[in-house]
C-alpha cells in the first residue's frame, strides 16, 4: 500500500512537473511569439523613421531664412507656388531675372506689402544678397514667415550657371 501510495505521489509529482513544463513552454512559446511581433513592428517603426529621415534630407525640407543659390533653384522647381521676389532697382530687374520673380525694390517693400499674401512661401533676392536679408528682416516684422532669402543673390545664380530672363 506504501508502494502503491508513492507511485501515486511520483505520477502525481510527474505529472505536475509535466504540467509545469508545458505551462511553462507554452509560455515561453507565447513570449516568442509577443517578442517577434514586437520586434516586426519596432522594425517597421525604425523603416518609417528611415524614410522620415530621408524626406528631411530632401529639398522639402529647407528651413525658412538664408538659402544657398543650389537650394533656392530646387526650392523653384519643387514649390509651385513659390512667390519669387526680385528687391533690385527696375533696371536691374530688367537686365536680368529669376523667370517668375516680380520685382519689388526694397525702397519701396514696406509701401507695397500688401500685395504679398502672407499664406505663400517668399524667396526674396538681390544682386549680392545683402538687399535681400534686409527684406527678409522687413517681411518677417511684418509677420511673413515663409520667407527664403537667396545668399549671394543673382550674381551667385548667374555663376552657378542658372538661365536669368531678360
């Protein structure tokens, strides 16, 4: 009877044990499971973050100021809606432009504001760049935000080999 009492005991003890381990694999199983779906989407939100990184790199994502002449061109050939403004004297204006710019002469910004929208994104330049970091600093008080100021202006245009319109 004390034989049969510790066969009971030793398949009761197996058998717990052999519930333990399944708990236990069935468990780890379920971790696995959890931890490599975790992973795929840490993967997937590492890819995302790649390609966000990426499109910063790219030229939609200039910030508003001072713009090299290369980023300014790509700015004209991405935003469509680019308002592109020429602070030169009129003579100026007329011996060469940026196709698209209308020309504004920073003497006379301030009178003439109100026919900028404030909505639209501004690249503003002149013959060297110093006109145009003058008129940035006008439209910025004057609470346009969206506003490009070329360095350089059309000289460095010029030199880096971009068409000017007569």
């Amino acid at each position: 009877m004390i034989f049969k009492r510790n066969i009971r005991n030793r398949n009761c003890i197996l058998f717990l044990t052999i519930g333990i381990l399944i708990g236990l694999s069935v468990g780890f199983f379920v971790q696995v499971i959890y931890c490599s779906y975790k992973i795929s989407e840490y993967e997937q939100n590492i890819n995302y973050l790649k390609s966000e990184i990426e499109s910063l790199n790219s030229t939609a994502f200039i910030l508003y100021g001072n713009v090299t002449v290369k980023q300014a061109k790509d700015l004209i050939e991405v935003v469509k809606s680019l308002l592109i403004v020429d602070v030169r004297t009129p003579s100026e204006f007329e011996e060469g432009h940026i196709e698209g710019a209308i020309n504004i002469p920073i003497n006379s910004l301030v009178q003439r504001i109100g026919e900028l929208n404030r909505e639209n994104e501004i690249l503003v330049y002149c013959k060297l760049g110093a006109c145009s970091s003058r008129a940035l600093t006008i439209l910025n008080s004057n609470n346009f935000l969206k506003v490009y100021s070329m360095l350089g202006g059309i000289e460095a245009w010029k030199q880096a080999g971009y068409s000017v319109v007569q």
